[in-house]
C-alpha cells in the first residue's frame, strides 16, 4: 500500500474515532465556569493524556497480545465489532457508552483533573482508538515506514485535538450542538466502514489459517 495513502487512511480512521469535534459540547458543560488558566490546564491534561494513551497500547499491545497467546487477527474482528458499535452510537448522535457513561459525566463536575479523566480517556483515548491505534501498528502486513506512518498518525491527532479542544468556546459558538452531532454522524458512518474491513480482513486470516485456502 502506498505509504501516503496508508498515513491518510490511519488519520481518518483514528481522528474518526477519537472524535474531538463530538467532545466539544461536554467540554464546555463541565468546563462552565473555570477561568482561562484552568481551562487550559484541562485541555494539555487532556492531551497528554489522550497521548500516553495512544501511544503506550500502540507499543506494548503486541506483547500483551503474546502474554494473552491472542492472534493479531483475532483481536481484529473483536475490535472491528467494537468499532461498530461506537460507530452505530454515532450515526445514532449519542457518545457511546464504550467512551463515557452517564455516571463519568456526572462525577466529572466535581473533579479538578477532568481533562485526564473523562476528557482525555475515555471520552478521547478510548477503547475504541486505541483498539485501532494497536491494529494499525501491529498487523503482520505492516513494516517500519507504515509505524513510522502510524506514528505520525496518532501524533497528529493529538495535535489538532488539543487544538480543537483548546478553541472549543469558538467552534461550538458556530457549530454549536447539532453541527457536533452532524460531523459526528459523518464520522460514524467512516468508522462503520472502518470496523466492517477490521472484521472482514481478521475473518479472512482466520479462515485461510484454518482451512490452508
């Protein structure tokens, strides 16, 4: 696969997944009230905590995967069918229950580190990113210029993350409630995609591996 396109695709499917846009109005509701320098403290915890995140599971899944005696392929189709739903909850407009519970939102008002909990994980760096985040880097198929592509992926997503989170008050002064859910939707429905060639390409594996076809 072309090097470019394979940086793309991994960008699309993680900045789908991560969502920052669709954070956006539970940002500014447990954000309301703080002054400029605690905001800011909100969204670089949250950051670095969608950071540390990615980027740990990223490198370290494949041996937990080797402790666990877990195939590449078969954790493929259990995140593909994990995408889909977080997928479905969006196309629906609702923040899947995989990424933030009612009882998260609820406990985050009163907590002073919410940018590293709920914001950062697992509103942002949740099971789903970085379900996609291990895949990408791991999958038997990809070799040092694709990590390195996965790398910059994941680093760009974190960047402009920040950003949005960081001009929240603006973007959803214009966007505001139903322009999130719109991209929100959109952004579902890309993941669908994504999770339906998760399942499909770990299936395909599984069924060669045991058949010999």
């Amino acid at each position: 696969m072309n090097l470019i396109l394979y940086l793309v695709t991994v960008f699309v499917a993680l900045f789908a997944m991560v969502n920052p846009i669709g954070a956006l109005p539970v940002l500014v509701s447990v954000t309301e009230g703080y002054s400029k320098d605690d905001f800011e403290r909100v969204v670089r915890y949250a950051a670095m905590s969608e950071a540390l995140m990615l980027f740990s599971f990223m490198l370290i899944g494949i041996y937990i995967f080797e402790v666990l005696g877990i195939n590449i392929n078969d954790f493929k189709v259990a995140g593909g069918v994990l995408l889909f739903k977080v997928a479905f909850d969006m196309l629906q407009g609702r923040t899947s229950t995989t990424k933030l519970t009612p009882a998260e939102t609820e406990e985050s008002i009163e907590r002073t580190s919410i940018g590293i909990a709920p914001i950062g994980t697992p509103l942002l760096a949740g099971p789903g990113s970085i379900t996609a985040a291990i895949i990408y880097f791991n999958s038997y198929s990809v070799n040092i210029p694709e990590k390195i592509a996965v790398v910059i992926s994941v680093s760009l997503v974190v960047v402009i993350s920040y950003f949005i989170l960081h001009y929240s008050s603006v973007l959803f002064k214009y966007l505001g409630k139903t322009g999130s859910l719109i991209i929100s939707r959109i952004m579902g429905l890309l993941l669908a995609a994504i999770a339906v060639d998760f399942m499909v390409t770990g299936l395909a594996f599984i069924v060669k591996s045991i058949t010999g076809v």
